[in-house]
C-alpha cells in the first residue's frame, strides 16, 4: 500500500461541539476548545463509537447498563482481554523510547492533559496517547512522530488486518486530525503468522491501512452523532439480524433472540441461519413440522426421525462399522494451547501445541489408563510425544473423537521431534475416528444437533456427565493450560493441574464408554 505524503483532510466538527485547536506554530501542541463537551453518558468512545455502528440497541445497553450480567468478563472473556493486553504492552517494546500515558481510563481530562504535554515536550512515541474532540474520546495505541506529522498504530492480537478494525482506527484518526494533529499514516500492527520461535525480530508486521480507511473518514461526524442521538433517547427498537453475529457475536444476543425450545428448527443439524429465517417465515418453528421432502439425507434425516418417535436411531451398518476396531483399543485424546506469543522453538502465533495428552487401552481383560501434562515453561513436546508412542504401543486400534484434530497434532510433533517422525507418523496412520460413527449411524433427541463428545455421552450413557468437573469444557481447559504453562506460577497450581487431569481424563474415559455404549446399540 502506498506511503500517504498528505496529512488526512480534516472534516468539519459540529458548529454545538468545536473540537481541539492546533497551535501551528508548535506543530501540533492540542489545547481545548472554549465550550465544554458533552455530558459523559453522551460522550463516545472508540470502543462505544464501533459498538453503534453494530447496532445502536448494544451502545444504548452497554452505556446505561455497564453492569449488566451479559457485560461481566466470563473467564474465556477474560482471557481474550489477557492476551489483548499482553501483545499490546509487547507491541511497545517493536517502537520503544515512548512516553505511556499510564492513567486510569476513566480519568479522561486528565489523560488529555498528560498527552498534551507529552507532545508539547517533543516525545517521539506516546504510548496510550489521549484525545477528546467532537464528543468522542480515543486512546490511540502507539502515536509514532514522523516527518511533518505522526503514524497512528492500532495493535490488534490477531495475523491479519480485518475489515472491523478499520473503523476503529478509521475513528481514531478523525478525532487525533480534528484535534489538530498530522496524521501522515494508519496502521494495524498484527502479529506475524510467519515468525517462529527464537527468532522473535519479525513478531509484529506493520500494515498501512491509510486508504482503506479514507472513505470512512468523511462519515465519522455524521455517524457520531446518530449515535450520540441514541444515547440521548430511549431504548432503539433494533430488529434482530446478521449484524447480531458479525463479526463477533453480541453480549446482549438472548435479549433480542430469545432462547429457542428444544427441537427448535435452528437446532437441525448444520442448519444456515437463512434458511432458519425462511422455515420461521412460513410457520415452520419445530422440527416436527419439517416436510419429509425439505430435510437431506444423513444425520439431519436421523435428527427429524428420531424427535418424531422420539426414540434413539440405530442405523444396520452400526455394527459394520464397529467391526473394524479390533482390541486392544487405545482411546487418545490431546489438550492443546495456542498462544499468541510462541513460546517454543518452531512455534509460531496462535499455533496449536498439544500439551497434554490421556489415554485409556482397552483390553479383553479390563482397561489402563495413561496420562501426561506438561510443568510450567518447559517445552511440553517430546516428554508428551515418548508418553503418546508409550500408552499406544502394542493397541491394534487407535480411537479419537474428531481424529483429524488429533492426527494433526501427531503431524506437528513429528515436524518437531525428527527422531521420533517415523514412529509419530505410523501412529497417525492408526488412528480411526469414533466421531464418525456416531454421527453416520445413531441419533438421540439430546443431542440437540450437535454430534460433540459433550451432547453424545450424556445422552448416549447417562449417568456420565462434565457438569461435575471444575473444569468442564475444552476451551476453559486451554485457557488454563495457558496460564499454568506461560504465566507466573500460581499458588493454585497443584489444584488446576488435577482439575486438568480430571478433565482429560473424562474425554478418553468417556469414549471408552461411549464404545460401549455403542457395541450394545448395534447389538
């Protein structure tokens, strides 16, 4: 993308709200306006300004209901704000020397005032740099002097730049130009999917996103104040729609989409919500009402069938199937992270690493169990790759739930441990997929749709259930591997290391029984 040699064009504030002026003859020293800004609930943020441009109905929520129960960090949140926060204070240390403007962000007089003198005393890089211009309030990420202006970095912790971040610097920029400052640049800095572990030089790329965003400049003031109308009005009546899922879905989503009864048309399997809309439109709510002729083949016909009878759906070719799994079986299952930062030689951003592993052999004579998790910081590979060879030596029948997951992390510890290739790669080649199964031959109304291990077993074994671990879901185990493996060392860390094995040990447990299960259906 081109080097823009001109500073954005400055599009005209409000006659009720001027914005900052710029004291040219200091290059860009921000001193405010005469009259005073809008009354705080009125006053956009970056954060409130993207939020209405995906429906006013969450502005209006999340500006007069901040303590809302659908607004409090769940810990899978929580852990996104971690990781966001974590590359953003590691992007600082790619443009160092910067002046942070380390304020608490409700304090927004104040953060201007800090920004002000940082840029009146010369600083070269303002980290957090703070302005507050046309009602609206933004705290840019890194504000970079260059010749005749400054560059505006956005930091996002994802490996490309995605069409909902442009507005976000889009406003960003609007607001730093009416204040009185050269923008020359915008840029997304996003991690490097091409980095790998030591060599962590590249980590960052920089992208120029300054025409991108030069259509959306000239619509920022109108946009925000449409939006500072919302909040001065009562609740917008917004109809539900796409824009409740993209590009990320909407905390207050079941307020507008009330939960749906079971067997509802949205639950059929791989349903579109498109077609959702078109069956409601013609009166089609439940499963039950579906023409034979509208539903495929395959499980979607099972799922109908057996929520009509409400009865389970034993498919012949059951037992076929289950013929082809001789004894003894080792039922594998992996836990994974995928950290934004790679924390080990030949990892790169966000890529899976198995770190954990448990293994169940079943037998003619009973079964054993074997399991491995890794101990903070060391690199968790080879240890769990000798483990993983060990427990499945000597089985004639490797089972996973969604074997592609698992054979593609034998895949990767091949690529990393060459002295184990051979053996990793004859033990991909062994691995058959229990998923398959279930979903090709067998239906029962709980399932809900959904052919994960979580909806079969219950509903398949009753009695099994994840509801009594502490951790009970494969993301809430990542997000605590994470933090076992790569952060301080905890005081609990004992304890969520046995919650971890419970957890791992329930999967391959509950496939051993789920083999079960099955072999007394095709019975």
């Amino acid at each position: 993308m081109p080097y823009r040699s001109e500073p954005f064009a400055q599009s005209p504030a409000p006659d009720s709200n001027p914005p900052l002026r710029n004291d040219a003859a200091r290059g860009g020293r921000v001193t405010p306006g005469a009259r005073r800004e809008p009354r705080v609930l009125t006053r956009l943020s970056k954060s409130r300004y993207v939020a209405g441009l995906k429906c006013p109905k969450l502005l209006w929520w999340s500006t007069y209901e901040p303590d809302a129960q659908e607004l409090q960090a769940d810990p899978r949140l929580h852990a996104v704000f971690e990781r966001g926060h974590q590359v953003g204070e590691l992007a600082r240390t790619y443009v160092p020397g910067g002046v942070l403007i380390d304020l608490p962000y409700w304090e927004v007089e104040q953060r201007v005032a800090a920004t002000e003198r940082a840029i009146d005393e010369g600083a070269a890089v303002i980290y957090e740099a703070s302005f507050l211009a046309d009602g609206i309030f933004v705290a840019i990420d890194i504000l970079e002097r260059v010749r005749g202006g400054y560059v505006l970095v956005e930091v996002k912790a994802t490996l490309d730049v995605k069409d909902a971040h442009l507005p976000d610097v889009a406003v960003q920029v609007y607001v730093a130009s009416v204040a009185g400052l050269k923008i020359r640049r915008a840029e997304v800095m996003h991690l490097n999917r091409e980095c790998e572990h030591p060599d962590l030089s590249k980590l960052f790329v920089r992208a120029d996103v300054t025409a991108d965003i030069a259509a959306m400049l000239d619509d920022v003031p109108a946009t925000a104040a449409s939006l500072r109308a919302v909040l001065q009005g009562p609740l917008p009546d917004t109809e539900p729609g796409e824009h409740c899922d993209s590009p990320y879905p909407c905390a207050f989503l079941e307020r507008c989409r009330p939960a749906v009864p079971q067997h509802h048309v949205s639950t059929l399997y791989r349903i579109q919500r498109k077609r959702v809309t078109q069956l409601e439109a013609r009166g089609i709510t439940m499963l039950g009402q579906l023409p034979p002729e509208e539903v495929s083949a395959g499980p979607a016909r099972r799922q109908v069938e057996s929520v009509r009878t409400r009865g389970t759906i034993v498919e012949a070719g059951l037992r076929q199937a289950l013929r082809g799994f001789e004894l003894p079986i080792a039922f594998l299952d992996f836990e994974t992270i995928n950290p934004p930062v790679p924390a080990w030689r030949g990892c790169s951003p966000y890529q899976q690493v198995a770190v954990q592993m448990s293994c169940h052999v079943l037998a003619a004579d009973g079964f054993t169990h074997h399991e491995w998790l890794g101990r903070h910081a060391e690199d968790p590979r080879r240890p769990l790759a000798r483990a993983v060879l060990t427990a499945c030596r000597g089985a004639r029948t490797v089972l996973a739930y969604n074997a592609s997951f698992e054979r593609a992390r034998i895949a990767e510890l091949a690529i990393a441990l060459p002295e184990l290739r051979n053996e990793l790669e004859a033990l991909a080649l062994r691995i058959r997929d229990l998923l398959g199964v279930v979903r090709d031959h067998v239906y029962q109304p709980d399932f809900g749709g959904s052919f994960s291990l979580k909806a079969v077993l219950p509903a398949l074994v009753p009695g099994l259930t994840y509801q009594t671990l502490s951790i009970g879901s494969g993301q809430d185990a990542a997000i605590h591997l994470e933090r076992l493996l790569l952060h301080t060392k905890r005081a609990d860390a004992e304890q969520t290391r046995k919650d971890l094995l419970d957890y791992c040990r329930m999967d391959t447990f509950g496939m051993l029984e789920l083999y079960s299960r099955l072999q007394s259906l095709a019975a």
